[in-house]
C-alpha cells in the first residue's frame, strides 16, 4: 500500500490562503500542472497545448504519482499534499500549496487524470466534467501523472468569451513554460503548440546552459554570471552585458527561493546595479534568483503567487544592485562611462547581436507585462561600431598574466584577453567549418592508441563516428571496449590527443553540452572545450602573438562557446579619466 | 670519521656530485651528500632517487666512517674556503666539523642510515665506449622524445645494447631516431634492452669527457656508467617499449635524394603561411622536381619547389614541417634520402655519404591529406 | 617517530605473510573496511612486508629497508592520500602535489597519528600523475614498488569529468610488472565499477575494543589512562580513529541529528525551514555525518524496543518496523548525499519521509 500523501485542509488553513480565482487562462492552468508536477518530483515534464490551449491543455510528468485514495482527494477543494496547518503556511517552499488547483481546474473543464505511483502495479484514471466525477478506472501506465484538461471553460460561457487570441494564448504558456524553465535548469521540459514543439529543454546543467537552450546560443552568449550573497539574501543568476544591452525586448526574471515573481523595484534596483554602463533607455535582460531564508519572504499574497512580499525589502534590493554590479564588475569598469566613448576595439559581431526567431520571441512576451516599453523611444547605443573596425595587426600582445591571461595593447586601450576561451572560441569556429565545409587529415601514429571505454561512452564514439573522423581521429572498435586510434588530430603543438578524446567521449555522453540541439554544433563545442589549451598554461610571445591574430580573425571573437567572454577592454579614455587626465 | 683534503679536490668532488642533488625533495636526506672516508679515498654521493652519482677524490683518511650534509651548504663553504688543507671529523651521527686554516663549522646532517641504499650495479662485464660516441648518440636521438605524460614509455631513449653495437631509439609517436654505433671491443653481459630517462642522458654529457673511455653495466633496475673515479646510475623506465621495428618500413619504393639546406629553407618559407599550429604542409614529388604547398583557411596559401633526385612514381604527401625541419637539423651530412610507399605511410630520412662508422635514421609519419 | 605497530587483524595478518611468502599478494588490493581501524597503516605494513631484506613475509622491522618503511622514507613505498585541491599553473600541478604531499607525509613523520581527511580535500588528477609518473620508473632500492592509496572513494570528479579516476584507471589497466597497488577504502561502492572490478578485495574489520584500548594506552601522548581508554574504547566500535577523535564536538554532532529528527516530527514548516538552513553545498563530511548519527540515534531506539524497553528520541508507540524503515530511509539519504545531491533537497525529502513514519 502507498502511503497517503494528500490530506484535506482544515477549513482554519483554506481560509489563510488567500482567496481567489486561481484560473484564469489556458496559461494558469499550464502553470499550476507543472508546478504540481514539479512537486510530484518529476524530473521531466512534457506540455502539450491546442489552440493555445482553449481545446486542450495536457500535462504529462514522470514524478511520483499518487494512489487512487489520493487521486480522488487530489479533486477536492483544498486538499494539498503539501500543508496540514496553519502554521506550515510560513516558509512555504514547494510551489504549488494552494489545495484549489486540480479541483478548480476540474471545475471548468472535461478533466481527466491518469496517475500511478512507484511500485504500484496498476494506476488510476479519474475522468470528470464540470467537476463532477464520471470514470473511475484502473490504469496500467509508467509511475508519474498525466491531467488532460480538454475544453477549458466549457461551461462558463462568459470567461470563454473573454479568451484572447491563440497567439496570445501560446505566448502566455510559453513564458509559463520558460519561466518554469529558468526556475529548474534541472528539469527536462517540452512544449508542444498544435504540434509544433516551441520549448525544448533537456535537463540543463546549469542556468547559462537553460538560457542558452531557451534563448539560443547568440543571446546566451550576452549574458554574464551573477553570483553574490549579502547577509541571508543570495543572489545568482545572469545578467546582460552592459554593451549588448537593447532599448526594447529586455526580458527579465525574478525567483525567489525557486519560484517565480514580479516586482519592478526589483528590476530598477537590479538596473542600479549597472550604474552608467548604460545608457538611459537601455534595459538589459536578466535572470536573477534569489535565495531568503524561508521566513523573510511570504509568498501567500496573490492567488497567482506572482506577487511575494519581503520582510526586509531594502535588505533584498540592496542586495540585487550589488549583486548586479558585482557581476559586472571586470567590465563596468572598463565599459565607456558615456555613450560614445570609444572602445578600444570593435568587431563587426560584438555589436548587439540582432535577435531573431524564437529568441526574439520569448523576449516579446517577457518583456510584455513589466517591461514598459514606452518611456520614450530611447536611442539605440551609439558605441564605436560605427568607427572603422581596427585591424588585427594594429595590436600589441604585452604580456601574458598569472599564465591565463593576455595583456593586449590596442590604439584606443588594453584588452585583457582570456587564453582558454580564447582559443576555444578559435578551435569551435575552426571545428564548425571542418565539420560543415570537409574534413581534416589527422596525424598518423606510429603505435596505434588503445584506450577503454564505458559502454555509454562506446556509443557516443558510434554515434558521433563521422564526427570524429572529419576532425582527424581515426578510430576503429577493438574488441569488446576498447577502441584503437590510428590517427589524430593535431590543433595545436600541447594537444593531448588522448585526453581530449577521452574527455570529448566522457562528455558527449554524459550530455554535458545537451543543451545545443546541434549535434555538430554540440560536438564542435565539446571538442573546442577539451582541445584548447588551458588556464595556467605558459605561452612563448609567438603562441600569444597567433592566439590574438586567430581570435581577431574570429567571426564572434568575444565570446568563448560557453557565453563567457573573451576579451575584456580597458578604453583608454577611461584610464585618462582614472588618472584625471581628462 | 676523520679526514684530510686539499679545498681544490673537496670542490671538485662536491662539484660532480651537486648536480644530481636535488633542490626541492619531499625526502629530507636528499638534500644531503653522502661523505664516506675510506683507504682508498673520500668517496661523495648523492641522488633524487631517479639518478645517482657517485665519485672518488683523493684524501688522507685518519679514521673511517660516513655522514650525511647538506650538500648546498657544503659546496658554498668549499668555495668561500681559503685555499688550504680542509679537515673534516664528524662528532656522532650527524654532527660533523669542518676546519680550514683558522676558518670553522659545525654542521648538522643526517645519519647515513637514512640515505637510501645505493644502486648495486657490477662492472665485471661493462660495455666499453668513448664517450664522444655516447655523446654523438644522444645529441642525434635525444631530441625526438616525448614530453607529453601520456605516454611515459616514450619520455624515455631506447637503450639497444649488443655486444658488438649500441643503438639509441626515440620516438613521440609521431616521429622516430635511430642510431647505431658500432663497439670497437666486444664486450657486455650479454644483449639489454633497457629504457634510460632522457635527464640521465643530461648528465652522462656533462659528466664525460669526450677522449673519456665509459663503461656501462646494468642491474635490474639500474644502469651504470663509469669513467675513472666517477660513476653515474640512472634509474630505468618500466618497459615495454613499443615495437618500433615492426613500424619501420621495409617496403618503401620511391626515393629522393635532397640538398638538406635548400629543403629546410623552403620548408621555413612555407611554414610561415603554414604557422596554423599544425604545420601542414603538402610536398608534391614527381619528374625531378619537388613541390612545396601550403593552405591555411584564414591565413593564405604558398608554394615553393626545388630540384631533386627522385625515382618512383609521382606522390602527394603531407606533413608536419616542424618535424621535417627537426630531423633535417639532425641529419649529419648535405644530402638526405627519403624514401616512401604511400600518402598515409612512413616516411623514412637518412644520410647520404656520411662518413662515420655510426648509422643514422629517421622515420616520420604523414598527416593525412584531405581536400 | 617511527610508526606505531599495527594492532590487531593478526588472523588478516597471518594470512598475508602466507600469501607474502608465496609470492602470491595480488598486484592491486583493495582494504575495504570502517573508517579509523587501520587500513592505511596496514597497508605500509604490507609495503614493508613486501620489501623487506629478508625477503617476502612478516617485516621483519630491523632491517634498513623496514627502518625505512617505518619511518616513512623507503623510496620505493608512495603513500599517497587526499590534499587540498592544487591551486597552481596547471603546468605545475603535479610538482605542487607532489610538495603538498611531501608536507604531509613529512607531518605524518613526526607525528603519524592523523585524522580523518578534510571535507575538501581529495585525490585530485595531479596526484594520479604523480603517481603514473612514479610507476613508470623502476624501483629504487627494492625488489619492488608499493602504491598505498588511501581513501581512494575520493577519486572524484574535476571540471566534470572523471579525469582522476580514469588516469588511476590507467595504471591499473597496464600495471608495470614489479609493482603493487594498495587501496584503501571505506565506502567501494563509491569507487568507479571500472576500477573496483581490477582490485581484489579485502576486508578489514572493526577490532576487538580490548585493542583499541591497548593502542590508547600505549600510542598516543601523552596517552590515555586506562579508565579513559577502556570508555573511549567501548564507544569507538573497534575503530581506532574514532577513539582517538571522540572528541568535544561529538555532541554536537548528536545534537544536529536530534534537531533533525525533531525538524521531520514538527511538520512540513519546520522540516523545510530546517532544510533551507541546511548549506546546499560545501560541508557534506558534516551532512553525512549528521545523517550517520541520526541513523544511530535511531539504531539505538531499535535496540531499547527490540529488548521491550521504552524510551529514547522516538516515541513509545511507534513500532520496531518503522524504525528500521527510517533507518533506511537515512541510508539512502546518505547515498544521496555521497553523490551530488543539493543537500537541501535531501533533507527536503529525508524529513518528510521521516515525519510520515510518524516519529
């Protein structure tokens, strides 16, 4: 027997959440599936909508059902599995602990759930319409639940009627979707409108990694690492490079203790945290998360939670801008401190990447409730992109730092450039195009290489065979797990070929760069990451004079293919104004 | 413990032993010489474990024994000594005193009981070389190991030791030397093949004088050079090392008889635009010419050519010039040979009319073209 | 110092000299056993068994080669045990290890009573290649080479990849013949599948506290009074290292399992405030340990209910079963928490499951 996971509220407990129509859209009703979902320990979570979700919304996880005499709670009002008193109301830290969601649901709709939990032979399958029961059935399925919510209000006229367009509708469910995706970088997630899959997102393994799969490598690629605590408040998350940020389609997402809220004080504090790095009327996109302890934050204010009310609010703003400005750190200082002071180097493809499809999309929608676009249309930054590009040759390659980093002078300042990403950037555009465009001859071996390998790993090598050749390895199974080298490739005097084969292997199937649908692309990343030479590897002038000349030749010399950057530059308009020459 | 020893003898001792003594050791005995009296001379030792070096001076010994001490600080007294008799007693196991003229020390060492034991390596059926021929070997075979800590086997010089020949292999993988040089007596136990760390061979050149006559024996784990009252044991790599015979190409059908200078300089030229760290370059053989061409994607493309002597049918083979250029810096005479059997097999180098008893190949593998 | 003698295990003893003997020691070991009984120590008894000039057997102690052991100098033994994470040149790593380790062991020297390894230190990939690059050279002074590893089940992971555990790998798949591998470990499930399957296990048990006792008296200074040692001795469950660590902070350790256990009774608020507080990440030798002394505490109810006594953390009324089944769920717990599951989760989960056995 399972034990009972759901229990009913008191009336005392429903009556301290606060009240309200917790279902308003197709949206809230993705919202509160998946975050009941995301209770259920689901790992992955597939969302399935049609017409935006007015015909059908459907909700499928692998997390731990529930038992038939849960299953029949789980449609009462304000039974929860999550809270048995009222004191558990403070500190709350799952999502969805309102009791009304399923039953509220099944109110409006032709409901049907379908649950087994582990070690249950047989599930159930509960159908209702309008809220009342019709089926009650043994299922045989997986462990994990699946709600399928077919016509949504079918029988309150009046709230069908007030439904917006599909798109509008599909909009709605993708941020849902997105924003649940941000919360969870963990967390296997799809979404399917009318069959078109809008959201795809294998477990991530990190927030830049989720960023990258929602909003695509380009866009990912902006956005820096935010990592500070102040007191009990923690921030981390991403937050855009001051130079790539635009007037319009910011996106911004805010989480405290994993779920998501709204607050544009929040968001302006955040934008203090940029000082003048830019511009008035730029508004960078970000992604913050922020970890209180339970009880400084009550999350009990709105029926759609998107509201929170902090006990110390100063404490958490003061926090978000030093956060923020932290992480912008290397570069608020060397950002121009004026629109129009120049950078010391410009490349075509530093300029504010110009978004596109999908990504521009999401930003759309994101930005679409609490971004506001309508403080004036601000101007576009007027960085040095419009000065003539400086050629590579005009850099002086000074010194190589603590045996990881370039110290390059430019006409107009210093860059500071990172050799690792450096060259991996170089290796992935060299790989793409070896990849794409023909194949590389490797070096012959004289005593072939025999290195063993896990079975995962053997099927990666299979998988990802064509792959490997283009690149210059050559490689033939031998024997059960071994594998036999005759050639390799030769990117550079330091390579190891045999450790970067074996880690590229480890981690194409440990999934590690998952997060590019890409298979060429994944690998050309994976690839570029264990080939290129490291942090803390000693470099001759000449290796250094390459590496910067090669990086300069780079189609997107900024960015290494993790989205961290590249270059750092010091303008040196800047350095006069430190030293009060201007 | 007791002794007497002209300062000019002391340093000259301390000066053979210091430099196998190394500067940073987790095992404190090892920053220490070991300084044993006996009838036939003071006798100073020291090692990092991975070689020894042991030599005898001449000295009046008044009382045997042995000790322990800090060899860096010994060396620095001996030379700011006066140029006088150096007395040296040691005072227990580990304590000893140094006098010159009115100069006095006392130093703290180690009981000799801590220094590890010393390789036991028999001469009674040496090798006998000149040195100057162990040195021509090292200088044309040394420079192709590995540096690389993948593969420790090939961090290490191939010792092929007959009784009537030497012969010394080293290869990265990627490229290979070899070279053979005949004994003018026969001698040794019997055949070895023993794998010697590249840092033995350092100091087996800067110890030996190249009129020096070398004797050379081995133990299990030891090999052991010996010239006069000096002896150096190196430490061996564990074996196997690879079957480089089998890899050396028996079959090859076309050869080319290059000027070393004229090829090396078309091979500089090429490498600029060829300075992609891969070095690909493409040599084109056929109708007495040899081509030379290079494409790098984002840097531009050469060509060069130049005369030579070339039978076989015409051929496409790419390489790395940086290792084409290294054996030509090796090869000892004017003029190379080449030869070749395919685009994806070995190539080999050797001299042409070398005036030696020794002989002297190299082998490199191709980087596979692809267009 | 020299090292102290080993105490105890003279049945394991007596079975390795056999083997010693005839020439039959398998080439790579696995001492698989509780923490603090001495598997490292043994471990350099073997080195020095294995080296000693008398050849082949039990040490004989006095010979040059066994003074050396003991006194951890023998060229030819290469203990090697978790350090910090090098901080260094890539390049130089492994000359950092190596000096990281010489400190170490130069500590161990003068004093070769040691505790358990810091939360963070670990068998980190320099260490591995310092240790390939010992094995590829022949030995020094002896007829072999001894590699002691201890605690190996920290061959973790660095920058995600298993590089440590795959280079040990590595030198194991193609051991060099003169050469012998000893590890140590208390926990084998946590060492890679690839690497467990190449060693030949043994087992070595918790002692006699009648030893322990005796290892108190006689070892430490200044050393234990008999009272004392008898009591400390009792408590460790035959495992040296906990005598010697029982120590002031013990309690405190009971006292977080309790707030724990008493977190998963008061309710969902509690049990999640409790886990929030919890550090969701760093620290995890003080998590699992929180999470080993509950599983005690609750042990201990089990033995009071089982003998039809009353009492203990746990109320009278819950059953005999559902204690072993929080027992378990503990366990599991600590298996999670050996892995990289964010503590905070474990807890999360462990305080619900725990709270829904009604403790």
């Amino acid at each position: 027997m399972t034990a009972r996971r759901i229990a009913i509220l008191s009336d005392a407990v429903a009556n301290r959440i606060a009240a309200g129509e917790v279902v308003e859209r197709p949206a809230s009703v993705v919202k509160e599936l998946l975050e009941n979902a995301v209770d259920a320990g689901a790992s992955a979570v597939a969302v399935e909508i049609e017409a935006g979700g007015k015909t059908l919304v459907r909700v499928a996880d692998d997390g731990e059902g529930m038992g038939r005499e849960d299953a029949l709670l789980a449609l009462d009002r304000h039974a929860t599995s999550k809270i048995r008193s009222a004191d558990d109301l403070v500190g709350v830290a799952t999502f969805g602990f309102r009791g009304e969601a399923l039953p509220s649901i099944a109110a409006v709709s032709r409901f049907e759930l379908e649950t087994a939990s582990a070690g249950e032979a047989v599930g159930t399958r509960i159908a209702a319409a309008g809220g009342a029961v019709t089926a009650l059935e043994d299922r045989v399925r997986q462990p994990g639940t699946t709600v399928t919510v077919r016509a949504l209000f079918f029988n309150t006229p009046a709230r069908r009627k007030f439904l917006r367009s599909t798109r509008s509708e599909v909009r709605a469910c993708t941020e849902v979707v997105t924003t649940l995706a941000l919360a969870r970088p963990d967390l296997g997630l799809t979404l399917l409108a009318d069959g078109h899959a809008v959201v795809e997102a294998l477990p991530a393994g990190s927030l830049a990694d989720r960023a990258a799969q929602l909003f695509g490598q380009q866009l990912a690629a902006t956005l820096l690492p935010v990592d500070h605590a102040s007191g009990s408040v923690t921030v981390r998350g991403l937050v855009q490079r001051p130079a790539e940020a635009a007037a319009s389609g910011r996106m911004a997402y805010l989480f405290v203790n994993g779920r998501p809220f709204r607050d544009p004080f929040l968001v302006r504090a955040a934008e203090r945290g940029y000082r003048a790095t830019v511009p008035p009327g730029v508004r960078p996109s970000l992604v913050l998360r922020l970890e209180v302890p339970a009880g400084d934050v009550d999350v009990n204010v709105h029926p759609a939670k998107l509201e929170v009310r902090f006990r110390d609010r100063y404490a958490v703003e003061a926090a978000v801008e030093a956060a923020v400005h932290e992480a912008l750190g290397p570069l608020a200082a060397s950002a121009p401190y004026s629109a129009g002071s120049a950078m010391p180097w410009e490349h075509r493809a530093v300029a504010p990447p110009a978004s596109a499809g999908l990504a521009r999309d999401l930003f759309g929608a994101a930005g679409g409730d609490d971004a506001a676009p309508s403080e004036g249309e601000a101007p576009a930054p007027e960085g040095a992109a419009a000065e003539p590009p400086i050629h590579a040759s005009e850099l002086r390659v000074l010194a190589q730092l603590h045996q990881t980093y370039l110290l390059v002078e430019a006409p107009d300042g210093l860059l500071i450039v990172d050799q690792h990403s450096a060259h991996e950037r170089i290796l992935y555009e060299r790989a793409m195009r070896t990849l794409t465009e023909g194949a590389a001859g490797g070096q012959k071996l004289l005593f072939p290489l025999t290195i063993t390998l896990a079975p995962a790993e053997l099927e990666a090598v299979e998988a990802n065979g064509d792959l490997l050749g283009q690149l210059g390895y050559e490689a033939e199974p031998f024997g059960g797990s071994a594998l036999i080298v005759h050639a390799t490739p030769a990117p550079h005097a330091r390579f190891d070929a045999e450790r970067c084969l074996r880690e590229v292997v480890a981690d194409l199937a440990g999934g590690r760069f998952g997060g590019l649908h890409n298979r060429v692309e994944r690998f050309a990343s994976t690839f570029a990451c264990r080939a290129a030479i490291k942090a803390g590897q000693p470099l001759t002038t000449a290796e250094m004079n390459e590496l910067v000349q090669r990086l300069m030749a780079a189609e997107l010399p900024a960015h290494d293919v993790h989205g961290r950057p590249t270059i750092v530059q010091l303008p040196l308009l800047e350095l006069h104004r430190r030293f009060g020459r201007r | 413990m007791k002794f007497t020893i002209t300062r000019e003898k002391l340093q000259e001792g301390l000066l053979r032993v210091g430099p196998s003594i190394p500067a940073k050791t987790t095992l404190p005995v090892l920053s220490n010489i070991l300084i044993e009296a006996k009838k036939d001379g003071l006798h100073l030792s020291g090692t990092d474990l991975d070689i020894a070096v042991a030599t005898t001076v001449a000295a009046e010994v008044d009382e045997e024994g042995a000790i322990t001490l800090p060899a860096k600080k010994l060396t620095e007294i001996a030379r700011e000594l006066p140029a006088s008799p150096v007395r040296v007693t040691s005072a227990g196991e580990q304590r000893a005193q140094v006098e010159c003229g009115k100069s006095k020390f006392r130093l703290l060492g180690l009981p000799r009981d801590e220094f590890p034991s010393f390789p036991h390596v028999k001469f009674d059926t040496p090798w006998r070389i000149a040195a100057k021929d162990l040195h021509k070997l090292i200088s044309h075979v040394a420079f192709a190991t590995s540096t690389e800590e993948s593969r420790p086997i090939l961090n290490g010089v191939l010792w092929d030791l007959r009784k009537d020949r030497m012969r010394m292999v080293a290869t990265n993988g990627h490229r290979l030397a070899k070279m053979d040089v005949p004994l003018a007596e026969e001698g040794g136990a019997a055949q070895a093949e023993l794998i010697v760390p590249p840092k033995a061979l350092e100091q087996i050149r800067r110890l030996f004088a190249p009129d020096d006559l070398v004797e050379i024996a081995k133990s299990e784990n030891h090999l052991g050079f010996r010239s006069e009252g000096t002896q150096v044991f190196t430490r061996l790599i564990e074996g196997p090392y690879p079957n480089y015979e089998q890899v050396i190409p028996r079959e090859n059908d076309k050869f080319a008889t290059v000027d070393k200078i004229a090829m090396a300089s078309a091979l500089r030229r090429m490498s600029i635009v060829a300075s992609d760290q891969t070095h690909r370059i493409r040599l084109s053989f056929g109708g007495g010419t040899l081509k030379f061409s290079v494409q790098t994607p984002d840097l531009g493309e050469a060509q060069d050519e130049m005369a030579v002597t070339y039978e076989g049918d015409a051929l496409e083979i790419g390489f790395n010039a940086a290792y084409l250029l290294e054996i030509l810096k090796y090869m000892p005479t004017d003029e190379v040979r080449f030869t070749f059997k395919a685009p994806e097999r070995a190539t080999t180098a050797e001299p042409v009319g070398w005036d030696d008893a020794a002989s002297y190949m190299c082998l490199v593998m191709p980087l596979r073209l692809v267009d | 110092m020299p090292l102290h003698p080993v105490y105890g295990h003279e049945a394991l003893r007596a079975r390795l000299v056999g083997t010693l003997k005839a020439h039959k020691l398998p080439p790579a070991l696995l001492l698989l056993g509780p923490p603090g009984v001495g598997k490292q120590r043994l471990g350099l008894w073997l080195a020095a068994g294995l080296l000693c000039e008398s050849g082949p057997g039990e040490p004989c102690g006095t010979c040059h080669s066994c003074r050396l052991v003991d006194s951890l100098q023998h060229p030819d033994v290469h203990w090697s045990f978790p350090v910090a994470r090098p901080k260094g040149d890539e390049s130089k790593q492994v000359e950092e290890a190596e000096e990281t380790l010489g400190e170490a062991i130069a500590a161990r020297r003068e004093n070769p009573l040691y505790g358990r390894p810091d939360g963070l230190h670990a068998l980190f990939l320099p260490l591995v290649r310092l240790l390939h690059r010992q094995a590829m050279m022949r030995p020094v002074m002896g007829r072999v080479k001894v590699f002691l590893v201890g605690d190996a089940e920290r061959l973790v992971p660095q920058a995600s990849s298993q590089e440590a555990a795959n280079a040990m790998l590595k030198v194991l798949e193609e051991p060099p013949p003169d050469t012998h591998f000893i590890l140590t470990t208390t926990d084998s499930a946590a060492l890679l599948p690839t690497i467990r399957s190449r060693l030949v296990p043994l087992r070595v048990r918790r002692l006699p506290s009648a030893d322990v006792a005796r290892f108190l008296r006689e070892v430490p200074t200044p050393a234990v009074a008999a009272e004392e040692a008898e009591h400390r001795a009792e408590a460790a469950l035959g495992s040296i290292g906990d005598a010697l660590e029982q120590r002031e902070d013990a309690g405190d350790v009971a006292a977080a399992a309790e707030r724990l256990l008493e977190a998963a009774r008061r309710g969902p608020a509690a049990r999640y405030r409790y886990a929030l507080g919890v550090k969701s990440f760093g620290a995890r030798s003080d998590f699992t340990e929180t999470l080993g002394a509950a599983a005690e505490l609750l042990r201990d109810d089990l033995a009071q209910r089982l003998r039809g006594a009353a009492g203990g953390h746990t109320h009278a009324e819950v059953p005999a079963e559902r204690l072993v089944d929080a027992i378990r769920e503990l366990d599991r717990a600590k298996g999670w928490a050996r892995g990289n599951v964010n503590p905070q989760l474990i807890v999360a989960h462990l305080t619900r499951a725990l709270g829904e056995l009604g403790l």
